[in-house]
C-alpha cells in the first residue's frame, strides 16, 4: 500500500501563493465576498485570532485561511495552542470558564462571532470530531448518526434510512455495521467509533470539518480508512485537521500551518504556513524542517 | 516563503466578548433550574435561621456559657435551668464508644471486601454492605432491646467483675440493661456498614498498578495493604469514620428504645441510664410548652453545630482521599 | 535439587503434552488449613485449662481469651514453617476474617431475628385491617392503617422532593449558575441535619406555630428536609461521572445546553439517578423520629394525608413494641418485617434499574 502517492497525487497546486497570511486573508475575503461558492465548500478564515485562559495567553495573533475543498493540517509540538485554535474555529473554546479570546473568525464572510450568529448555528455549520472517539453509549448506531438532527432540532434533507445510510458510507463505515444499526454506540471498535462520530458529523451536512487528532487513539488500519475518507470527505467539506503525525499531514493535508511557542511561558503563534508539498520540502523556516523531519518535538 | 503573525499589524489585543450564546430554550432550561437551586437553598437555609432563631431566647435566658458547660437539664419548674453539657456528653460517648468498636471492623471488612474477596462475592458483599447501610434505625432499635440486651447483659457483667477497677466499668453488681454500653453496642452495629461503604469506596481507588507493583515486588498480600491500600485511604478512612459517626450522634429511636432517660453524669457506662440530645427532643417534644420547646430547638440546634463540623471534617476527608487519585501514593 | 533437574535438556512437554486445559493455581493447601485448625484446637484447649486453673468463668471471656491464644498460636506456628513475612500475612488473614464476621453476623442475625419473630403474625388480615375497636388480646388487626400512610407520606415527599433535587443537581453541576456556591453550602450543611430536629422543625413550625395540627403531610414536610440534600448529592455525583466529551459532542453539532442536558447528559446518568432516588426512598421509609413529631401516629385508617394524624409503619412498630401485651409485640415484629420487605424491595429494584446496559451488552 502505497498511501504517500495516493495523497500527493491528489494534492492541488493551489493557484494562489500563500506568501504572507495577511496578504492572504486580503484575498481570500474578498474572494469569499465576491463570488459565494455554491455548496460543497465554505471559507474559514482567522483573522488575527488570541486567546487567553485566564491571565495566560496561549494563542497570539493567528491568521489564517482554511480553504474550500482541501485539507488544511495544524501541525506543530505539544501545547502550542493548535487545538484550542481548532475549538475556536467553531466556538467550544467559550466552553471554558475563563477562556477569552481577541479577533474575528469568518465563515464565507460572516465573523461567527458575531451578534447576528447564534452558537449553535454556528456550530452545526462547521461540525467536529474529537481526539477521542465519543459516541453517545445510550443512543443506538443509527440513533447516534441521526442525534445532531435530534439535538439541533434540524429537519433532515432526506430520508431517515437514506441519510445515515448515506453518512455511514461516507464515513466508510456502513459496510461493516448495516446490519446492527441497532447495536449500541459503545459497542464498536474504537476504529469504528471514531467513524461513527464522523457519520455523526456530516449527518447535519455542515460546511467545515474540525477534526482534532482524530487518529491518535488508533491503530494503523483505522487510520488508514480515517485518512482515505477525508481524501473523500474533503470533495463536499472543508476539513482542518490537528495532528502530531508527520507522515499523516504529508499525507491527507493540502495546506499546512505550523504552530510553535518560541519561548516558554509565551503563546502560540504560526511559524509558517503554506502548502503542504512546499512546507516539506522547502520549508521557509529552520525550525519548521528540524520539526518536520523530527528534530524537536 | 511566509512570516511569522507577530510581525502583522496589531489589531485590538482585548478579549472581546463571545456574543450570543444562548437560546430561548436555554434561558428557559437556566430559568427553571435555577428557580429549583434557590428554592432549595431559601427552603433548607430557613429552617437553619428558624432553628436559630427559635433557640436563641432558651439560651440567651441562661446564658451561653451556662448553657454549653452546665450539666443540669431541668426545663420545667419554676427556675428552669437548660444545660446541654451533660446531653452533649452522653451524646459523644455513647457515638464514641460506638465510632471506636466499628472502626477496626468496617477497614478490615473493607480491605476484606475489596482485597481478599472472590470477585463474584465481592458485588454481592459490597451490595450488602450498601443494604445495610439503607437499614431503617428502628429494626437496630428492636433488636437491641430484644437481643443485645439479653444476651450482652453477661459481658456487662464480665467486664464489671474482672475490669471494674476502672470507673468506666464500674457496677454496683444486678442489672446492666439501659445503659450506655447496651446502645453503644447497637449504635457500633448500625454504623459498620455506614463506614464500611466509605472506605470500600475509597480504597477501590487505589491505583491499580500500585498495587500490582507491590505485590510485584515480591510483597504478601498483606504488605500491599499496608504499604500501599491504607496509606492511601488514611483519609477516605477518616471521612468514613466521620460519617458514621455523624449518623451516630443524631441516631434517636435505637438509643431512646434501649437507654432509660438519666440527667445526670455518671461515669460508668454499664449502669443503667443516660440521655444524649436526640433521645432528650423525643421523650419531651410532647409535653413541652413554649419555654421548653425553645430549649429543646437550642440542644438541637447544638446537636446540629456538632454533626455540621463532624461531617464537614469528613467531606473534607474523603473528597482529599478521592482527589489525590493517581498522583498521590 | 540440580540445575539439571531444573532445566532438562529435553523439555517434558514434547514426550508427554500437558492437559490443555485451565489449571488450579492452589493458594491455600491442605497444609495451611492444618496449622489452622491446629492451632484453634490448640489455643481452646489452653483456655479451657486457663479457665479451669484460675476459676474464671464467663462465655464472653473464655471467647475473648481463646481467640487472642489463638492468633497467637497460629503466628507462632505460621512463623516456624514460612517465616516472617508469610506468617504476618496469614495471620492478617485470619484478623480481617474476623472482622468481616463481626460486621456480617450481627446483621445476618438481625435479619433472621426479624424474619422469625415476624413470621408469627404474618397473615392476610394483617395487610387488611386496621388497630381500630381491636383488643390488645384479639386475634385479628392488622397494619392496613399504616401500610397507607406510610404510602401516602413517603410517596408525596418523594413526588416533591427527587425532582427538585434533580433539577438543583442539575443547576449546580450543568448550569453552574451564580448561586450555586451558595446552593452547595445549604446542601452540604443540610445534609448532616439530625432527623429528629428536622420533626422538630416542622412541630414547632407547622404543627404548633401555624396550629395545622399533627397529619401525614407534616410528615411528609419533614422527609422531604431530609430528602433534598441527600438525593441532590447523590444526583450530583452521577451527573458528575458522565464524560465531558458527550457534553462537547452534542454542543458541537449545534444542540443547545438544555437539549444537551436532556437527551445525554440525563440519559447517561438515568441508572445512576433511578437509584439515587429509590436509595432516598428506602431511607425515607424508615425514618421514625422526625414522625413521632409530626404524624404522631393513629389506630385507624385515615386516608386524608392532609387531615388530622395518620399511622406509619414505623410508627406502628414503635408504639406497639413498647407494649407489654405479647399480641402487641407480636404485632409489632410483623410490622418491622414489612418494613425490612419494602426496603429490601426498594433496595433491590435500585440495584437492578441501576445496573448499566450499556456495560451488560458490551
């Protein structure tokens, strides 16, 4: 199996160059303005995005532009703040007590953030998978597929047995569980169970998918068919995906942004970021390649 | 190619505020349960200020000093006189003596049921034990007064002929029935299973990896238990024990059933005779007018005081115990 | 023994497999038991030339004695054979033993005691007649009366007070609103209330003060006092156990929080809440003190719980027990193996309804 060649392969030469964030940003809102691409697809942009725990500040001025149709990985060391970047992205970050947070995230030009958005729109549009498999126990397969529709109390765009049939396939899932939708959540493989919180997500057809090392917890195989269908996935949804795999990132990423604290004590910022054929094999920053090619870290 | 953010222009470095984050439903959710949080909290915090309030003039009549060390409880009558001392004394040796008989006994059950047990007796016990913890306190009562009492009336008299030089044990020979040591007996009884479902809890949560490095290490299953299991529910041992003896010290009708009321301080505890505090309410609530009711809300209230610190000492404990969790040793 | 002997050169198992099935791993051989054994006879027979010797008498004594012979003599001996370590281990043993049959014997025997005394008067018209117009001496009566109040009294606590201990546990753990500092402290002080000064506090407040007069519902005031704080914790506690992560995966596919807290959070915790509230119940139950100063207690039916005095199982046990007629007392043992009954019912359909299916299908 060869899935190096099969990621690279697919992998676009963006059209445009992502010299500098801001310059980026510039274009990728005005882009976002000018011409709303019709679905699959949305623009996540971070504009100049901090954030605090209490009095620390973890994250520092991240800008940022997470494009339609392709994978944008934040790689980088521990506690660099990528995955509270992540939770920004769709608002768990204020789930914290004492989290704070400066800047504007734009989803197709709409600062999520703001007033005329409600969090839990907001939240169905740009749907997650967390680190750890976390289907519902109490809820059967097919329950836990259809919950976002419960609990959001969103009408569903087709039939019920359609939709999850059609969840689960693109989570690469169906073949395995058709017969015991009925089977409860807890009762998978943790593989399997990490599919299901994908079927999970994409069952309320959200514009953004955060992922947040979705494959940590799990073995090789069940990386392997995470990774294939996010190459899937990333067709119909934007994906931004935390992860601390190299080769994983050189694999299912389009884009790469790098997060590192520079010093102790200090906050997060983005190194450097770009896509990913430039960022691991020409990489702008010294401290990028002795990260990438497993120096520190 | 790319730059570092910081370079950007700063923008407004303040944390600016999330926006709306909630809905109608949850306003509504937040609404209802929180009517129900302070409800609770004006309902059960009322009857706290009624009890002080109700008490105070019994108390404020003879004086606080008076009332905590004077040992002559006579509500009625022209002069009455309203001191808890002597309530309050037979109250914590009868819970005492109780605490200090089902200690030993509730850790080694716990350490047995835990440790030692089979694994399928293990759920059954441990369901006993919580079954037995639920026991209403007047099955205990019936028991006492037709079992205990019969029966440890011989070990009364045991311990009066071979230890009766110490004043504890003291008789003057005949009947050793209603006395403090027959209720402490039923009340040591009744708290076992109390504290042995604290400290079975607790020491459950001993990391198990430390025990299997001891027992690795070459050690007998009893040194894992010294060295590993009970250093580690010191305090899960403590809080248990506070807990027991928090029900101990409010136990009313197992203690009213066995011990015949006795205002006086005497210090023997298998002569017949005694009054602790909760037996006192029960046997005058009836016949108390006014004056006297108040004087019985102010020994509860000093009841109250003393179960609030004995089980604030033992959340204390136990929340220590369960906390420390992995990192502690 | 040889080095060879320990390592053949040719393994065993090639000229002769082994059995493949589990084998007993033995802990405990028949020699141990022997040194048991060994010494409790040892140790009985130096107590009894003790006791014969110095003229003491006195069961309890002989017991006492014995037994401390007897740790003695078994460590001695466990000593001899296994040396120090083990012997401590194999006495602690024995003592942990010991004191699991000091916890479980008087129980056990209490249980048998109630079952046995109960039996007697355990019949049909027991469940269907009251004490009223019935003689000390009479056959017949019954605890009808005191079956419905205690019904009555302890299902209206219960309807009043499991759900607002739930809905406080919930704003204490979910909501976590500006209050519930406070909230937590009247719970927590609350909960060490003695049962009597809550019966007190309803006396002097609702029965004297207001003039209401004693009736099941004063009862009924005073469970619940007792009620909230224990079954607020206890609630608490369960919804703290479920996972943070369901909280953030239902938040992050756009439900709001009261959908969240009612189609996961509660969900999850639904066993764990059923027997919270049914181990509240059995101990409301059997709450006598605070009833003997609120419901005082009645020899015939009274159906209005709000109305006038009412019976109680527990204080129908109470009153006839300090009776000096045997029937009476016959009576009363009966009520109390009831009252064991319906607690050990209660008891048990917690642990059932509060057995996980998630972990049974797993």
């Amino acid at each position: 199996m060869n899935l190096d060649v099969a990621a690279t392969g697919s992998i676009t030469v963006p059209a445009i160059d992502l010299r500098t964030t801001d310059d980026v940003f510039a274009r990728e809102t005005a882009d976002a303005r000018a011409a709303v691409t019709p679905r699959p697809g949305s623009t996540l942009i971070a504009d100049s995005v901090s954030a605090w725990f209490g009095q620390r500040k973890v994250l520092e001025q991240v800008s940022l532009a997470m494009r339609p149709n392709e994978v944008t990985a934040l790689i980088g060391p521990s506690g660099c703040g990528k995955s509270t970047f992540l939770r920004i992205l769709n608002r768990m970050h204020e789930l914290v007590p004492s989290a704070g947070l400066a800047g504007q995230v734009l989803l197709d030009g709409v600062d999520i953030y703001g007033s005329q958005m409600r969090v839990t729109e907001t939240r169905l549009k740009i749907g997650m998978v967390f680190q750890k498999p976390n289907p519902f126990p109490t809820m059967t397969i097919e329950e836990n597929v259809l919950s976002g529709l419960k609990l959001s109390g969103s009408k569903p765009t087709m039939d019920k047995r359609q939709l999850v049939e059609s969840c689960l396939r693109r989570a690469g899932l169906w073949e395995e569980v058709k017969t015991r939708l009925d089977a409860l959540g807890g009762a998978l493989s943790g593989g399997q169970q990490q599919r299901l919180c994908i079927a999970r997500a994409l069952a309320v057809t959200p514009d953004v998918l955060l992922m947040d090392e979705p494959c940590s917890a799990l073995d090789p195989m069940s990386t392997r068919i995470i990774e294939e269908t996010m190459r899937e996935l990333v067709q119909q949804v934007t994906i931004v995906i935390v992860t601390h795999n190299m080769q994983q990132a050189a694999r299912v990423s389009d884009q790469c942004a790098f997060f590192l604290v520079e010093e102790m004590e200090q906050p997060g910022r983005v190194v450097e970021a770009g896509t990913t054929s430039q960022m691991f094999s020409a990489p702008g920053d010294p401290r990028t390649s002795d990260y990438i090619q497993g120096r520190f870290g | 190619m790319a730059m570092p953010a910081t370079n950007m222009m700063t923008v407004e470095e303040r944390p600016r505020s999330f926006g709306a984050s909630r809905t109608r439903g949850d306003a509504v959710f937040r609404g209802l349960t929180s009517s129900a949080g302070v409800f609770v909290f004006i309902l059960i915090g009322s009857i706290a200020a009624f009890l002080i309030i109700n008490g105070w003039p019994a108390i404020s009549s003879v004086g606080l000093g008076n009332f905590l060390t004077s040992t002559k409880w006579q509500p009625v009558g022209l002069k009455p006189s309203y001191g808890v001392a002597g309530l309050l004394y037979d109250t914590i040796l009868v819970s005492g003596i109780a605490l200090v008989a089902a200690v030993p006994v509730s850790v080694g059950t716990a350490v047995l049921i835990n440790e030692y047990a089979p694994k399928r007796l293990r759920s059954t016990l441990t369901g006993l034990v919580d079954l037995l913890a639920a026991f209403p306190s007047i099955i205990f009562g019936l028991w006492g007064l037709f079992y205990v009492m019969p029966n440890a009336n011989g070990v009364a008299g045991w311990l009066s002929r071979h230890l009766g030089w110490i004043p504890l044990f003291q008789a003057d020979g005949g009947l050793y029935t209603n006395s403090i040591f027959m209720a402490a007996i039923v009340l040591s009884i009744m708290i076992v299973p109390i504290t042995t479902s604290i400290v079975r809890e607790v020491i459950a949560q001993v990391p198990r990896d430390q025990c299997e490095a001891a027992l690795g290490l070459g050690g007998t299953r009893w040194g894992m238990v010294r060295r590993v299991i009970l250093p580690f529910g010191r305090s899960g041992i403590i809080g248990g024990a506070m807990l027991g003896l928090g029900r101990a010290l409010g136990e009313t009708v197992a203690i009213a059933l066995i011990l015949s009321p006795l205002f006086k301080i005497q210090a023997s505890i298998i002569k017949p005779g005694g009054s602790t505090v909760a037996s006192t309410i029960f046997n005058e609530f009836n016949e108390a007018d006014l004056a006297h009711r108040q004087a019985l809300m102010a020994i509860g209230l000093a009841l109250f005081v003393l179960t609030l610190v004995v089980n604030s000492i033992a959340r204390l404990a136990v929340s220590r115990s369960k906390g420390a969790g992995a990192s502690s040793r | 023994m040889t080095d060879t002997a320990l390592y053949p050169a040719e393994s065993p198992s090639l000229a002769s497999p082994m059995p493949d099935e589990p084998r007993v791993i033995a802990r405990f051989g028949r020699i141990d038991v022997a040194e048991i054994i060994g010494s409790a006879i040892s140790a009985a027979a130096l107590t009894w030339l003790l006791f014969s010797a110095v003229a003491w008498n006195g069961a309890f004594g002989a017991l006492l004695i014995w037994y401390a012979t007897f740790i003695v003599m078994y460590r001695t001996v466990a000593r001899a054979v296994h040396g120090r370590l083990v012997a401590t281990d194999r006495v602690m043993t024995v003592v942990l033993t010991t004191c699991a049959a000091l916890a479980f014997v008087p129980l056990v025997m209490i249980i048998i005691f109630v079952v046995s005394k109960g039996l007697k008067y355990l019949t049909a018209s027991f469940f269907t007649d009251t004490l009223e117009a019935v003689g000390p001496q009479d056959s017949g009566g019954g605890a009808f009366h005191s079956i419905v109040g205690t019904l009555q009294q302890v299902g209206l606590a219960a309807a009043v007070a499991i759900p607002l201990a739930i809905l406080t546990a919930v704003y204490l753990n979910e909501v976590k609103g500006r209050m519930s500092r406070g909230v937590r402290f009247v719970i927590d002080s609350m909960s060490g209330l003695p049962s009597i000064v809550a019966g007190l506090f309803v006396y002097s407040f609702w029965v004297v003060e207001l003039g209401k007069g004693f009736s099941g519902f004063a009862g009924s005031m005073a469970l619940i006092v007792l009620f909230i704080p224990t079954v607020t914790r206890a609630s608490e506690e369960m919804l703290r156990i479920v996972p943070d992560s369901l909280r953030e995966a239902s938040l992050a596919l756009g439900a709001p929080q009261w959908k969240t807290v009612l189609r996961v959070v509660l969900p999850n915790a639904r066993s764990g809440l059923i027997s919270a509230a049914i181990l509240g119940t059995a101990r409301a139950i059997g709450e006598t003190a605070p009833m003997v100063l609120t419901v005082l207690g009645s020899s015939s039916l009274n159906w209005n719980v709000f109305e006038a005095n009412q019976d109680d199982l527990p204080l129908f046990i109470l009153k006839l027990i300090r009776s000096p007629n045997e029937t009476q007392i016959a009576r009363a043992w009966t009520g109390a193996l009831v009252l064991v009954t319906l607690v050990l019912f209660l008891f048990t359909l917690a642990r059932i309804l509060g057995r996980d299916r998630r972990k049974a299908t797993r």
